[in-house]
C-alpha cells in the first residue's frame, strides 16, 4: 500500500468518527438517554466487529485468559464511561463542544503515564496542558467573556470524558505487544455491551427498536461511525507512522464541528474557534518525538469513540 493510501485510510477513518454526533443526536430525538445510546452503540458495534473478525482473520479473535481484566477495563472503565460523558455534553450541549473536550484526552495521557509509568513530563507536554487548558477556557467562553456559556457540570463531564477517553491507553499499554489493536478493541467492546445491557435496560424500550429509524441511526453508528473507522484507522496506521496518524486524527473534531454546525445548526463564535484551535494543537505537542511513546498509544487504540 502506498503512503498516500494509507494518509488517506487513516483520515478516512478519523471522519467517520467525526460523524459520531449525526447518529447519537438522532437516537436522542427518539427519546434515548445518553447511558442508553452508549449501550447501543457498544452492543451493535460489538456484534458487528466479531462478525468482521470472523470473516476477515479469526486468528485475531484469540486472546489470553490472563489478559482478560485489561480488556474489561478498556471496555467498562474506559469506552463505556467516555462515552457516556461524552454523549451527555452533546446532548446538553452541543457536539462541537462535546468532541473538543474530548480531545483533552491525549495530555491527560501524557500526565497519567508520568505518575504510573514514570515518564518524563517534557516541554512539549507543559506546551500542550498550557494550551489544552487556554483552549477550554476559549471554548466555554471563560474568556474573554468572564463568564461561562455552559454549566460547570457540562464543563466537568466533558473533561471527564477526556479523562477516561485517556484510561484506554493506560489499561491498553499492559497488552498492547501481545495482540491486534482490533482484538483489544473487539474484546473491548463485547465487555463494555456486557455490563452496558443490563445497566441501561435497554430492553424496556424493545418498541422503539420496531422504529427504522432507530435501527438505521444504531447501525449507522456501529458500522461507520466504530467498526468501519477502526478497521479503515488500524489499517492505515500499518503503513504510517503514529505521531502522523495521530495529527491526521485531528480530522474528526474538524469533520465533528461541520456536522453540528452545517446539519445542526449549532453557532461558534470566534472565541470558540479559536479554543477549539488550541486544543487541536496541544494534540501535536503530546505526539512530538520529544514526548512519550504512550502519548500515540491513545490515537492508535481508541474511539469517540
């Protein structure tokens, strides 16, 4: 495959994450809470990455006993949990907030690494928390309007779903040499549905499900917005290296922002824009040479998600 193909596979795959907010916002119309639409999208998706496995290399369907627990906490404690967080802030809120606050994610990795594993807290990474930090306060309108535009508690979730979003790097480091980043995030995703289906109680809203819909916006979300864009990112990411995957990644908040924006109607003022820059760029800083090797790992493992 060539490099061009590749740049292009993994950007691919960052822009069908980016869409994540179409299809969560279309299963809110029909009356889904946030924890609901997370187990939808985890129980639908899981189905569909085994089934891909299945056909396409059952060889990656294998895992350990023993290695089992990290895939729950990849699963559980991260995905099922920054999405949940995630989802909220764009159902309060709006998804180009929601996708932004995001993307803290990779500094919080970068501080997480230096207290678990030891490593150096660089120049690059006081860069990218001084302007992660700068960026949020744009982009909630802290500044320069001396007063937010959302509730702290929307400021707080979206945080916390950076936060979380960053665990699955951490928990994924352990087993990262052992397995196929799709393995990891099949197993992932079976266990985060496990405890997601009987804790969101999906079925009391059986109905629903009857509704088109519904089962498009839950397909569509499992398919192209998960299964597809990791299988099309961990393809490209064979070929390229993962610091530029990861500033080819920066497409989805881009791609995330004009789906609000241009199907949702949602505003930005120039304050937000220029927060939303900011964040975008501390996302470099944590993936330069200079930084750790786990500040990539996040890109390479996860998803919006």
């Amino acid at each position: 495959m060539s490099h061009r193909s590749a740049y292009f596979m993994v950007a691919l795959g960052a822009a069908l994450w980016g869409i994540t907010g179409l299809f969560v916002t279309n299963l809110n119309t029909y009356g889904f809470t946030p924890w609901e639409v997370v187990g939808i999208r985890l129980s639908f998706s899981a189905v569909l990455i085994f089934l891909y496995l299945f056909i396409t290399d059952r060889r990656l369907l294998y895992i350990r006993l023993r290695h089992i627990p990290f895939t729950i906490g990849t699963g559980i404690i991260s995905i099922a949990f920054f999405n949940y967080f995630f989802f909220t802030v764009m159902h309060e809120a709006s998804i180009s907030l929601s996708v932004v606050l995001l993307y803290t994610g990779p500094v919080f990795v970068a501080i997480i690494s230096r207290i678990t594993f030891k490593e150096p807290f660089t120049a690059n990474k006081l860069i990218a928390l001084v302007l992660m930090m700068t960026g949020i306060a744009f982009t909630v309108e802290f500044f320069p309007a001396g007063q937010l535009s959302v509730g702290w508690d929307i400021v707080i979730f979206g945080i916390l779903s950076g936060f979380f979003y960053a665990l699955y790097s951490i928990f994924g480091k352990y087993i990262s040499k052992s397995y196929h980043t799709l393995t990891i995030t099949a197993y992932s995703m079976l266990f985060g549905a496990l405890f997601l289906l009987p804790t969101s109680r999906l079925w009391e809203k059986t109905a629903l499900f009857a509704e088109p819909g519904v089962l498009l916006n839950g397909l569509g979300l499992a398919l192209f917005a998960t299964v597809m864009a990791y299988a099309l990112y961990t393809l490209g990411l064979t070929y390229v290296e993962s610091s530029r995957a990861a500033i080819l990644s920066t497409v989805e908040p881009v791609v995330a922002i004009l789906v609000g924006v241009l199907i949702f109607a949602e505003s930005l003022t120039f304050w937000q824009v220029l927060g939303f820059a900011l964040v975008l760029s501390s996302v470099k800083y944590t993936v330069k040479p200079a930084s750790a090797k786990i500040s990539t790992n996040l890109l390479e493992f996860s998803r919006k998600n």
